[in-house]
C-alpha cells in the first residue's frame, strides 16, 4: 500500500506502513472540518500526525515539517540497512588454515 497521498501510489513516494500508523497515536478530521478550520488542523498536526478523510476514507495526512524531516524523508540505502549496535560489536573472524593445502600444477 503506498502513503498517505493516493490509494495507487502514483502520487505518493513512500510505502505506507499500516501496522506504524495503526500503533502511533493520530488525530482523524473530515475533509469537509478541515475545509472549514485549516487552524485547528494545524494545531493538532503540531501536536500528533492528522488523518484527513474523504467519504469515511483516510486521504492525507498533515503533519508538521519537523516531523516530516525526521520520519517521513527516504533514507539512504547505507542509513536504511546499517546496524547502529554494530559499532560496539567485536567481530574476529576465524583464521582458515591453508598450510594443508595440495597443490597441483
């Protein structure tokens, strides 16, 4: 499932993990409230993720600009599969012996 802009993805850019928005806690607004008060739509998004449906579907999702620059940005591939604890693990590989080798020419 592609976020929060379009059902299909074609205008959105990050896949929507469900299970993340389901666990965080959000504030949900109609289309038609939030025509109504832009205001207190950006009171709550400073406050928490907002969900703005349309026709009882969630549509988009406001959220203020730090936040989006922390959670919301693509990563690198190096930032998205590094191990930060890596850093504090000690890795010694064992020595492969070669001295039993035959070699043939």
């Amino acid at each position: 499932m592609w976020g929060p802009w379009s059902e299909t993805g074609r205008l959105g850019i990050f896949p929507l993990d469900v299970e993340w928005m389901v666990s965080m806690k959000m504030s949900f607004m109609t289309g038609a409230a939030f025509n109504r008060n832009p205001s207190k739509a950006k009171k709550e998004a400073s406050e928490r993720p907002l969900v703005i449906t349309d026709r009882g579907e969630a549509a988009y999702v406001l959220v203020s600009y730090a936040e989006f620059q922390v959670k919301w940005t693509p990563k690198t591939l190096f930032e998205a599969l590094r191990d930060p604890s890596a850093d504090e693990r000690e890795f010694e590989p064992a020595r492969l012996g070669v001295d039993n080798r035959t070699v043939e020419f």
